[in-house]
C-alpha cells in the first residue's frame, strides 16, 4: 500500500505528516476510507427511495427518470 493508493482513493492529496505512516497504516486508512464511502453510498441511494414515498404515484416514474434510477 503506498500513499498514492490512499491519495486516489481520498481523490485529495494528502497532507505532508501522511509520509510518516507505515505501509499497514496506509493500508487500513485505505480499507475504512473504501468503506465508509460504500456505505455513504448505500445510505444514500437508500435515502433517495424513502424519499420517493412523498411523491405522488403518478410523479414517481418521472422523478426517477430525472435522477437516473
């Protein structure tokens, strides 16, 4: 693992005292970064469908279409 994997995944450079971290260090900073972004994803994506349970019916289909479910 190197920072530049950590770099990528965080999609910012990261600060200088990063250097001083091993590579099992980097590695696990990588591992719950990954993680955390899947299940930001997932409570999003979840959010949007409980959401849809405000919209009338009949705009549902055109809502979805227009956030591209």
């Amino acid at each position: 693992m190197s920072a530049r994997q950590l770099s990528d995944t965080l999609r910012a450079p990261l600060p200088a005292a990063f250097d001083q971290l091993t590579d099992p260090d980097l590695a696990e900073l990588d591992r719950l970064l990954t993680q955390a972004l899947t299940r930001r994803g997932e409570n999003l994506d979840a959010a949007i469908r409980d959401s849809l349970d405000i919209v009338a019916r009949l705009m549902r289909p055109a809502i979805k279409k227009a956030l591209g479910l």
